[in-house]
C-alpha cells in the first residue's frame, strides 16, 4: 500500500528515473539532477518557491541526459521550516517525493569538513539515488500528515507556546521584583499587590518600574485569555468532534491517570493518524529506543535515542508518573515496584523510562481492541474535558 512517505519507486534499470534533491533556502533553492549513480550531476539555483521555474529546469534536466518527457522524478528535501507544502506541490505537479529526517543524514565526521550549498545537495542526491536502487536504510524518512491532520495540531501547538511566553513573562515579573529585594508568592492581581509593596527602606517601586511591571501584567492578562480560548475550543472538540483523532483522545480520556492535555496529545501527535505494525515501530516514534555502543572489547549503553517525536517523549515520561499514582494495582505499575521501586533515585528514574513505553504501546493495543492495560481503572460517569 502507498502512502505520504512511500514513493511509488521504480526499477531504474528497465525505467529511466530522474533523481532530483533540494537544498531549501528563505531566499533560494539550490537543485540538483541525475539520473543515476556515476552520472555527474546538473546544479542550478531558483528563486525560493519559483515552482514554474522548477518545472522548466526538470524539462531541461531530462534533456540534459536524454530521458523521455515521460521519465519518472524522484525528489527529496530535508524536513525544515518549509514544512510539506512543497512535498505536496511536488506530488501535485506528479513528482514522487521524499521528506528526510535531517538528523539520519550521514556527515563526515572529521573535525574540518568542507560544506556548502552544492556539497550538502550533492550528498542528498547520492543518498536519494542510493535509496532508490533499493538501500533503504540509507535515511529515515518522514510520514507526511494529510493537510487536515497537520492542520488540527495548530491547536494545542499554540496552546503550548502560549503557556511558555505566560512562564517566561510571569518570571520576567518575579526577577524585576527581586532585583529591588521584593518577593511576591503569587501573582493573581499585581496592580493592587504594587501598591502594597514596600522597598527595604519603607520606599515605594519607582515609578519606572512600576510602570515596566505594568505593562508585563497586561500582557499576562492577554495571554490568560487566549489561554483560557484555546482550552475552550478544545473541550468543545473533545466533547463534539467526529474526525478520528477527536474519537482516539476521547477514547484516552476515558483512562485514569490520563486528562484532557495528554488525551489530545497523544491523539494528534501520535495515535489518531499513524498506523503502528508493531511495537517497535512505537518505541522509535517516541524515542524511547535503547542506543548501545559496541566496538571490539568496548560496549556501553549510550541512553534512549531521543531521534522521534518530542512532544510524545516528554509527556509519556510525564504520564509514567501519573500512571504509578493514579493506577497503582495495574500490571504495570506493579511491574515497575518489582523491578525499580526499591532501588535508588537513578534506578528508579531509568524505570520510568521503560514503564513509558511499555505505556504506550498499552495504550496502542487498547486503541485497537478496546481491551484496557491490565488491572487499569476506566473513570466512572460522564466524562468531562
């Protein structure tokens, strides 16, 4: 079965195939072409979203070295700021199109190396052409969302970043305040606490201050509200929403130990638009892989590889936790107390790193069979988001 990240590849040794690879600038792309290993390659450079230019170049690219109007275009770009529009501009235009995980790409490990734009395309090229003669593990690439489901994670993105421009304003208010010696324990109404606020010598703020601290608060008061907009736009899906992913985190939710930020996490980041096959698969998405190190007589664990999505990582470890407090007489909790929880900090804390994926892939198999973790409690009543 194809899907978003695998290209309907070709043997090119029956079919010709035009490999064509995209180092993406702000400004300017450069491109290179070839249509195969020992082939030197055709370099030019476009305008940064110029796709009429890019369509005339792959003409003058299957000219160049005589491949049919009809050839196949293989592409491939590194998952950056651009995100997928071009991936799916390209498919548009019947280019077949890879998106790489930057961070699999192979770099020569020499202290000084030469980089440029035309090396780094280069090199994408001759990994791109490697891949489609059939070395697969060449790089890891990226499974692309549909439009919609990239779209449905703009929610709680924001929601995210708006809490930590509120963190880091509320901390920028508490370090203004201690550099005149004032410490407040909380911030609920800072005008009306600044008019009680007394300097070391019974002085008032200085008026430049107070005014600074002013206007952070009204920015705090700002970002409260949108706060509280986002979280009511999403209780409202959790409640109403009928796509896939509004069903998984509903289904989540329906778990203790698990609430409505990590219901919906874990449904559009991770279970509401990926098909897992097994639990590896799992544990790689999340990063949650061990990553040893063995060379000759040498060998030592390097810690879990961290190569996947971030967002799942940290709050699966953060649930882990929960999970211990809130469903204690589940299988897993007690697995992690026979294994872990007489042991020190660092034992315990290397646990809950195995008990999150173990987690997870639980809550994969839930998921699919409707059969909750073992000895886990479902929340009693109506649910509310």
């Amino acid at each position: 079965m194809q899907t978003a990240t695998t290209p309907k590849m070709v043997n090119a040794a029956v079919e010709p195939v035009l490999g064509l690879a995209f180092e993406l600038g702000a400004t300017q792309w450069k491109i290179a072409f070839s249509p195969g290993m020992g082939q030197a390659p055709r370099f030019c450079t476009l305008r940064a979203g110029d796709l009429d230019r890019l369509q005339k170049e792959i003409g003058k690219a299957k000219a160049r070295f005589g491949l049919p109007e009809s050839a196949w275009v293989v592409s491939c770009y590194e998952a950056g700021r651009d995100g997928f529009w071009l991936h799916r501009a390209l498919e548009a235009m019947g280019v077949e199109n890879l998106v790489v995980d930057s961070a699999s790409i192979e770099v020569n490990r020499r202290a000084r190396r030469a980089k440029s734009d035309q090396l780094d395309v280069g090199k994408l090229l001759e990994m791109l052409l490697r891949w489609v003669g059939g070395e697969k593990r060449v790089w890891s690439v990226v499974r692309v969302p549909t439009a919609e489901e990239e779209d449905q994670r703009h929610l709680h993105r924001e929601l995210k970043r708006v809490q930590g421009e509120l963190t880091r304003l509320t901390n920028r208010i508490q370090g203004l305040l201690a550099t005149q010696g004032v410490v407040l324990k909380g911030l609920k109404d800072l005008p009306q606490q600044l008019e009680a606020v007394r300097l070391w010598n019974g002085a008032a703020l200085p008026a430049g201050l107070r005014a600074s601290l002013e206007r952070e608060w009204a920015q705090v008061v700002l970002l409260r509200q949108r706060i509280q907009q986002l979280e009511a736009e999403r209780r409202r899906l959790l409640r109403e929403g009928e796509d896939p992913s509004s069903q998984c985190a509903r289904k989540l939710l329906r778990l203790g130990a698990i609430g409505p930020t990590a219901a919906w996490l874990f449904a559009l980041e991770f279970f509401g638009w990926r098909e897992f096959k097994n639990r590896r698969q799992i544990g790689a998405l999340a990063g949650l892989t061990p990553t040893p190190y063995r060379s000759g007589s040498s060998g030592y664990e390097q810690g879990i590889s961290k190569a996947g999505n971030r967002w799942i990582r940290g709050l699966a470890i953060e649930i882990a936790w929960g999970w211990l407090r809130y469903q204690p007489q589940s299988q897993l909790s007690q697995w992690y107390q026979r294994r872990f929880g007489s042991g020190s900090t660092r034992l315990r804390k290397i646990g809950i790193v195995a008990l999150a994926r173990k987690l997870l892939i639980e809550l994969w198999k839930y998921l699919k069979s409707d059969t909750p973790p073992a000895g886990a409690v479902l929340k009693l009543g109506t649910l509310r988001a």
